[in-house]
C-alpha cells in the first residue's frame, strides 16, 4: 500500500519503501518536501505560491549543484511526464566517489503554483526509479486523483 502525505494542504503518494526525510512547510515563499529511498535516491518538490519563473528555478538548481558536486559531465535538456503533466528542466550527470550520479530539475506551473521537482540518484537507480518520480508528482499535481482512491 502507498503512504499518503497530507499536510498544509499538499497532498500526494508514495511508496511504502520511502521515508520522508525532511519537510519545510511553515514559509511564505516556499514549501518543500523531501523523500528517499533506502537506496539514497532522493526525491524533493518545492512549491512556490504565485507564478515564478521556471526557467530560473532550474537554473538556480543546476548552479547549486555545480557548487556541491565538483566533477561535472554533462546536462542536457529534461522532459519527464507525470500523467498529463509534462515537466521541463535539465537533467545533470556528476561523478561522485565511483559513481556516475544523475540529477533531473524539472519545472511546471499548475493553479496558481509554481513547482520544481528533484531527483537524484545512482545513474543506473535512476533509470529504476524515473516511473516513481513521475507517479509522485502526478499524485500531487492531480489531487482528485486521490480522492477516487
């Protein structure tokens, strides 16, 4: 059976086998939950009230993650779809200790909110998980979706 998060008016699912590993739901400009696998794949959603620019907000994440993983090899434009939703980003690749690490920052506007997913995990481990990554970010961009359930 998939966990629900339900908290602050952000809701979604997720899978059994993940833990929610931090939340940052009481700011005004931006709310974020992070989960992870026990493999350390991590996913994270930031939710922005208004319309943001989310050319900028991936931009910002592939800055960020230059500056704490050295050794890059590549980004490339991004686009995963989440049900209906079609999310657009970059998806960066880092070498960290003997692993090839991929990392996706994708974007999209939805009712008001502006959201960047993401993701990060072991090369091959992210080719397992992508299918979660989508289901998730469906689950909280189509909330009746979870009422029929």
């Amino acid at each position: 059976m998939p966990n629900v998060f339900d908290q602050s008016d952000i809701r979604f699912i997720y899978p059994d086998n993940w833990k929610i590993s931090e939340t940052q739901l009481d700011t005004k400009h931006c709310k974020s939950i992070s989960l992870e696998n026990e493999s350390s794949t991590q996913w994270t959603v930031f939710i922005f009230p208004g319309s943001e620019n989310l050319q900028q907000l991936v931009e910002e994440t592939i800055r960020a993650m230059h500056m704490e993983y050295d050794d890059h090899e590549e980004s490339e434009p991004y686009r995963q779809m989440a049900g209906e939703f079609e999310l657009i980003g970059s998806r960066m690749y880092f070498n960290f200790m003997d692993f090839i690490l991929c990392i996706t920052a994708t974007a999209i506007e939805k009712d008001g909110y502006s959201y960047l997913f993401v993701a990060e995990a072991e090369d091959r481990e992210f080719e397992e998980n992508e299918s979660v990554f989508g289901a998730m970010a469906f689950s909280l961009l189509a909330p009746k979706s979870l009422e029929q359930n």
